[in-house]
C-alpha cells in the first residue's frame, strides 16, 4: 500500500512538475500521517550532503507529537503546506524508499496480534517515533541507519495494522536507543579523557 501511494505521488508529480507538501498529503489520504513519517525518515539515509538529519529528525518529532496527542491528520502551517517538492527530490527520495518499504510489506499481515494495532497503542507510538526522530537528528556517523530501519518497520506496520510487525519495530526502537545511548556514552568517555 506504501509503496503504491509513493509510486503514485512519483508519477503525478513528473505530470504536473512537483507537488506541493500539502498535495502530497491529500494523495496519502487516512494514512497520510504515516506515510509521512517514511517520507520524511529516508531522506535521513540518502547520501545528500548537508544537515538532512538535523532536519528530517526535527520534522519527524513534531510530527510523532501529534500522533502521540492522538491527531488523526497531519497538521502543517499553510507556509509548509504549500511549500513546493520538485519531481528532482522525490526522484531522490522515492526511489531509496521503495526497496525498504517493500521488503517490509511482504511480511505484512492485517489483524496479527490486535492489541498491538488500537488506537490507544497507535498514540503510544508516538514516544517511541519521537526518541528515533531526535536519534536522527543527532550528528552521529553513520547513526541514522537503525533508527530509520526502526521508523519505516514502524510506520508500515501501523499503515497494513499488523501488530506483529509493529512489535518487532517496538523491539528494533528499543535496540536503537540502547546502541546510541551506548555510542554516546563512548564519545562522552573518550572527550572527557582526552
């Protein structure tokens, strides 16, 4: 389904040269909120130079806050609704995300462990989405890999409602945390002792 939407946003944006934010949101209907989460998590692992994670993570912890507050849509400042993608960025973006994305729907399997799937669970998962996006955020080499894995398991179990998935993406968050918490521990080490 994640795929679908992607592949179909790609399209319509080569028809009509770019999509506004807030055209890509309409495109992505009732799983607009979710779909954005990976819209906005792979950029994080493109080879773009420049502050993408600095970004991406900022955006990605607003957008974990509304979920957490239990918003069933996405709510942006017209400036950022209509703020314009060109078919050039989402021929960067799209394209790293559909490999991932798909590899994760084809274990997918609606109704799996339905305590995992209600709405309660779903804005609970706004804590942990929030603790990946600041992970991604932080100027880590090479640390924005598991956290993004994590986000797009995440999302797309949220997406298909399978609470398997979204469990094993619970368990590949705390995993992330406990690495970075790890890393950070050993920079702090190695400043304080040079």
């Amino acid at each position: 389904m994640a795929t679908a939407l992607l592949t179909e946003m790609l399209e319509l944006a080569g028809k009509r040269g770019g999509l506004s934010i807030g055209e890509a949101l309409e495109i992505m209907g009732s799983t607009g909120m979710t779909v954005t989460v990976l819209f906005l998590a792979i950029p994080a692992l493109t080879p773009i130079p420049g502050p993408f994670g600095m970004v991406f993570g900022t955006a990605l912890a607003l957008i974990s806050l509304q979920i957490t507050f239990g918003r069933q849509s996405l709510w942006l400042p017209a400036v950022v609704r209509n703020c314009h993608i060109s078919p050039a960025m989402l021929d960067l973006i799209i394209p790293h995300s559909l490999p991932i994305i798909a590899r994760v729907e084809k274990v997918m399997r609606a109704g799996r462990l339905k305590a995992f799937t209600g709405p309660i669970v779903q804005t609970l998962l706004g804590i942990p989405i929030f603790l990946l996006a600041v992970v991604i955020a932080l100027p880590i080499p090479f640390g924005n890999i598991l956290p993004v894995v994590s986000l797009v398991v995440l999302a797309v179990a949220l997406m298909e409602r399978d609470g398997l998935v979204t469990l094993i993406g619970l368990l590949l968050a705390a995993a992330t945390l406990a690495v970075t918490a790890a890393l950070l521990y050993l920079m702090l080490s190695a400043i304080l002792a040079a």
